[in-house]
C-alpha cells in the first residue's frame, strides 16, 4: 500500500487505529472500518516562503486538491483488494494532525501544526478509514518537541499573538492551546496568514539541519535573520523583519461571526515591549 501511495505521489501515510475521540460527533457511524490510513502532500515550498500571500493560499488549497485525488485513487487501489475503504470529506470529519501523531508523521508543534522530520509544517494531511488488515504503525519521537520548544520563533512572530509560549494538559492532550479568536480572524483578512508556517526553521530548512545546527552551536538556524523570519503583510503592504511585527487594530478582530470579549487584560493593538524567548507574551495575553 505504501509503495503504491508513493507511486501516486503522496509524500508519507501512515497507518493507526480509528479512535471515536478524533472523530467529530456529526460524522461518527461513517467509518468503513477500525484502520485509518493518513496520507500527507508538501506544499510547495517557494510559494510557502511567500506567506502570507495569496500565492502561497492558493498552494495550500492547490496541495489540498491534490491530495484529495491520489487519497481517492488510493482508495480505489484498496478496494481492488477486495477491501473497504472510504477517505474522508474535504470539510473535515476528523481531527487529521493526532492521527497523523499516531501514524508516525511527525510530531505537533507549538503553532499547533504537524511537524514532519522533512517539509515542518509545510505539509497538508488527510485520511480514509479502512478495513483492511495492515500493521499499525507507531509514534515516533524525531526530537521535533524538544527543538520545536526551544526555538519559540512562531510565538515571537504570530502577528495576533495567538501561540503561547508553553505546552498546557487540555483535555488530555499536552499542547500550546492557540487563542483561536485571534488567529482566525486574521487569518480570513491576511491571505490565510500562515506567518507560523513561513517562519518554522523545520519548514525552512528540514529538521536534520535543524538538529544539527543546533546540536554544535546550539542555535536554532535562521532565528533572528530576515530569511526565516521576515514577511510582507498583506494589510499594509509593509514588510516586517526580525523584532517587527504589524500592530493589529480593533477592525482586525471584529469580524462578523466572532465575538470580541472588550474585558481582555490587553488591547487589541497590543505590543510586546521586550518580544523576548521567555515566555512574557502567554502572561500579556491573559493564559
């Protein structure tokens, strides 16, 4: 099966268990079987240096389409087997990145992304269940959490301040809960935003590089240059370096379908004083 998902181009799958847990209550009963198959496409990666952009949205959504198709054709493949197997719709009927933990992928970040050991987070993932009898794979710990929380470069550069500095226990999971009520709204008015892909040094320059910068200088490679950390925001047309980043106004946050919480210990406009490592913006922003 794995030798037939890369001839159709897919970049990685793996193999778990369905978990009821992963799989959101509206689409539960819709499973063909006890095995999901989670399938993985890069995302270009010049367009991905572009972010946030309208190039670099529509090679997200470019990289979506695609996979959909060789996930489909993979299904077909199975099914010729004399197997069952139904990959999921393109609005999401489950949470994709902990069954791609599961599988073996990669590893969750502190911008809430899949981090794979090759592409970071400038990955697209989705997934099909199955009753098919393969072997399950296992998670894998590539190291990507332990340099993925030294680096914080992603927390100092969100342009809303929505990543928190530290991993949390949420309801089971150990993760930096984003402030999703300020991340998705900017992303609807900033090209899908994406600053916390463009700026992962594991995205930029994969993670064995990573590693092992930081392994004999103990650095992470590219924080603090213009390469990995510097972008052009769409709402201003400005480009914003290292210890820059766009002040957000109350219109950014305003939008139809959010509620805004006018009781919050900081401004909308805020901006960090220091934009130090240490963690000072989780307190600003009130977690």
């Amino acid at each position: 099966m794995k030798l037939e998902a890369a001839r159709l181009g897919l970049s990685a799958v793996g193999v778990t268990a369905y978990d009821i847990k992963y799989n959101y209550a509206e689409y539960q009963g819709l499973a063909v079987g006890d095995t999901i198959i989670v399938g993985i496409i890069e995302q270009n990666f010049d367009s991905t240096q572009m972010s946030p952009s309208v190039r670099a949205e529509k090679a997200a959504l470019t990289a979506y389409a695609g996979l959909e198709d060789r996930m489909s054709a993979l299904a077909d493949w199975i099914r010729d087997q004399g197997y069952a197997a139904r990959p999921e719709g393109f609005v999401g009927e489950s949470m994709v990145i902990p069954y791609a933990v599961a599988a073996g992928l990669g590893q969750l970040g502190l911008n809430g992304q899949l981090l794979t050991p090759h592409a970071g987070s400038r990955c697209r993932i989705h997934v099909m269940s199955t009753d098919a009898p393969f072997v399950h794979d296992q998670p894998v710990d590539y190291g990507i959490e332990g340099i993925c929380d030294k680096c914080q470069v992603c927390v100092r550069r969100c342009p809303p301040g929505a990543i928190p500095a530290n991993r949390k226990d949420s309801r089971g999971v150990v993760k930096a809960k984003l402030n999703t009520k300020r991340c998705l709204p900017v992303m609807g008015k900033a090209a899908g935003c994406s600053v916390c892909m463009k700026v992962c040094p594991v995205q930029r320059y994969g993670l064995a590089a990573v590693l092992e910068e930081f392994e004999s200088t103990g650095e992470i490679l590219g924080k603090g240059s213009d390469d990995l950390e510097g972008f052009d925001w769409p709402l201003d047309g400005k480009h914003y370096g290292p210890g820059e980043r766009p002040r957000l106004g109350r219109d950014v946050f305003e939008t139809p379908g959010f509620t805004f919480d006018p009781d919050r210990k900081r401004p909308l406009d805020w901006k960090d004083s220091s934009d130090s490592d240490d963690g000072g913006r989780a307190e600003a922003l009130g977690y």
